[in-house]
C-alpha cells in the first residue's frame, strides 16, 4: 500500500510541475512581448497584433479585399524606435475574391523593432525586402515544440 501511496505522490509532484512550467512559460513568452506602434493606417488592412520583443518581432492582421487594390501588394515596413528603417516584407493580394478577407501573419528575427508602416504599392521591390535584411520565420513555436526542445535539452544535460 506505500508503494501506491509513493506513486501517487510523485505522480501528483509531476502535475503540479507541469502547470507550473505551463504557467511561467506563457507568462514569460507573453510579458517579454510589447505593442509595437503604427506609423499610418490604411482602412484595407486591420493589424490585429503587432509586437516585438528585443530580438523577433510578430505582425497579424486581415486584409480586405475591395477591387481597387486587386494586382498589388501589401508591403509592410519594420523601424528601429529611432526611425532607422530595418526591412520590409510583400504580401501579394493578386487573385483576391469579391468579398473574401486574406488572414496574413509575418513573423521576423531583427533587434530593436518599435514601429510598422502598413502599404499598398503596385510592384516588388526585391532591394528591400525583410527576407533579405531580416531572418525572416516561417511560424511562431507550437507549445508542443517548446515541450520537445525543452524535454531534449533536459535529457542531454543530464
């Protein structure tokens, strides 16, 4: 019978790590985060979120389709607090439906992003554009990759 009563313990100090690691790491990720600032706004485009830490940086939104920007491209541009232009990055809208609403997500690697401009230009410039500048990441970490890494990391420290 205590050898039950020991594994329901340890089982019960498992759970009790886990939600706490749940919880320092979504407030951790979540706190190091701050609002970056919009530098005009088009009525096409709605940033839902737009935040950047030291090092990387995410910018969600939604485009709305209206015929007159069909055939164009959405470019968005990246600034350091002191205006120092750090990179852009083009969404083609080509091929857009009447009234569909185009979700688009940029994620990015660069230090000291404080402002995004929000466009609607006719053509690519490949001179600036954020993959070239700034590392450019496809995706944000899953919380099921954080686990991994973190369960890889512990398992070759020790």
């Amino acid at each position: 019978m205590s050898r039950i009563k020991t594994f329901i313990i340890y089982a019960i100090w498992i759970i009790i790590f886990f939600i706490f690691s749940e919880l320092i790491i979504n407030v951790g990720l979540n706190s190091s985060y701050k609002d970056m600032r919009s530098i005009g706004q088009i009525e096409q485009v709605n940033i839902e979120q737009a935040q950047a830490t030291l090092i990387n940086g995410r910018i969600k939104g939604t485009i709305k389709d209206i015929e007159s920007i069909n055939g164009k491209y959405l470019k968005i541009d990246i600034y350091s607090e002191r205006g120092v232009h750090l990179g852009s990055k083009y969404y083609d809208i080509s091929n857009m439906g009447g009234e569909e609403n185009r979700d688009f997500q940029l994620y990015f690697k660069t230090e000291y992003a404080k402002y995004y401009k929000v466009s609607i230009v006719d053509e690519k410039n490949t001179e600036d554009d954020l993959d070239q500048k700034i590392e450019f990441i496809a995706k944000d970490l899953s919380k099921p990759e954080i686990w991994v890494a973190t369960i890889v990391t512990l398992l070759i420290l020790w």
